[in-house]
C-alpha cells in the first residue's frame, strides 16, 4: 500500500545509505536573500515590507498585471447556468492597482505582489513579442522557499532509523526535489548545503538543480544524502530551512 499525503514514506532500505552522497555544508545565512513562490522570479524578502512606490498605469508591466486582477475580477464573479458570468463593478486603475507592489523584475519579466504570507498573491509577467507585456499567471498562497543560484530550496528530513548522536558531525538525511524529474536520481545534480549554527539550532537548507527540457510527471520520492559538519551538531536541533518563514512580532 503506498503512503497518504498525511503519511511518511518507509524509509529507505539501509544498504541504500552505502552509496549516498556525501555533502559537505558551507555557510549561509540566517534568512534567505532571495524568495520564490515558484510563480515567476525570485525576490529578497525586504521587497514585501519596504515602503514602495504606486505602481504607473503607463507602465507596460503594469498594464500586463492589470490584464490579469481583471481576468481574476471576472473569475470572482458566481457563475450562472448555461449564461456568462456578470461583469464585475467597474473600477478605476488605481482602486484596481491598490495594495499592489513591484517584487522583482529584469530585462524580461517582472512580479507583482499582494499581501503578505501566508496570503500573498504574485502575479508575474513578461515582455513577448515587439516588447508588448503579457501576463503569465498568478499564484496565491503558496509556500516561499528559499533561492539560491536560481534554485528552490527543496524539503529534507532527518533519517528516522539513524539514532540521535550529539557527538556526531554528519547528518543523514532523506532529501525530496522539489521539481520533477521523471525519476532521474538527484546525486549528480545536488549543491553544496547551506548551513547557520546557532547555540540551539542548525539550520540546513538543501539545493537540487532541476532538469532542463521536457520532463514528464511522476510520484517524488526521498533520496539518502549524508551531510557533513563542521562540528558536532551537541545539543543542537537540526531544522529544515527550506521554508520562509517571515518574523512575527
């Protein structure tokens, strides 16, 4: 029987730790510097909180976002039997642009965001042909994991067979890629792990390059790596710091 969403995988079988990858951990810093939803690019997460200016109407990227808040507003419309749904009430750009601000953007993309996480919608969009904008999509709610060389930081959890050793300096962990890969296995494509010791935690954050090309879906699985420390990990707990998670006061 395979395991539920609310259930952990079986762990792997021990011979499978024998041709682990072994990883040694450099360091990195408390926060992550950059932040993505998956949606489009990555931004630092000052970009949520700093004071931002309106947004211009006259802005193509700002046009392209507003292409789509009005795509979402006709969404939100109830949707009738067998008859189109109602025009929303009409509003003017600056209603429509409110609470909205600029995250990243480059030569060729650009992101939008509102609110704040848990509930932070994104809006990306990009510049196509004869440099007019289009919007991609939006994204709503979605968990921020950390960004690193353009990769998403992808979820591990310790090893639940291994037993705890404060005096140990490595790490057995059982990592999940984030992205699919059709089953290609993810040693050769793992970065260097960042880590931040502190005197209660040690904070690891995991890194697989994806695939380029088509890939074609299939089930995640957990991959054995071993991690090593630069000291042992004492009495230190060992967290996954995959996810942003922004300070609450």
């Amino acid at each position: 029987m395979s395991p539920t969403s609310d259930q952990q995988p079986q762990p792997p079988a021990p011979e499978a730790w024998e041709g682990a990858p072994v990883l040694l951990a450099v360091d990195g810093p408390a926060a992550p510097e950059l932040i993505s939803d998956g949606g489009g690019l990555p931004f630092a997460p000052a970009s949520l909180t700093l004071a931002a200016p309106p947004l211009d109407p006259g802005d193509p990227a700002v046009a392209a976002l507003l292409v789509q808040i009005d795509r979402g507003r006709q969404q939100a419309q109830p949707a009738r039997v067998l008859r189109p749904r109602l025009r929303p009430a009409p509003l003017d750009d600056a209603a429509k642009l409110e609470g909205w601000r600029e995250l990243a953007r480059d030569g060729q993309q650009a992101l939008f965001g509102r609110g704040m996480p848990p509930r932070l919608l994104t809006v990306a969009v990009r510049s196509g042909r004869r440099g007019r904008w289009e919007p991609l999509g939006a994204s709503n709610s979605r968990p921020l994991r950390a960004v690193r060389d353009g990769v998403r930081a992808s979820s591990w959890r310790l090893d639940p067979v291994a037993a705890a050793d404060p005096e140990s300096d490595v790490l057995r962990i059982l990592i999940t890629e984030r992205t699919m890969a059709s089953g290609t296995p993810v040693a050769d494509r793992l970065l260097a792990p960042e880590l931040h010791l502190t005197a209660e935690r040690a904070l690891l954050r995991m890194y697989v390059r994806p695939l380029t090309g088509y890939v074609g879906r299939t089930g995640r699985h957990e991959t054995p790596v071993i991690v090593r420390l630069p000291e042992p990990l004492a009495l230190r707990r060992a967290v996954d710091g995959a996810l942003y998670e922004p300070l609450t006061h």
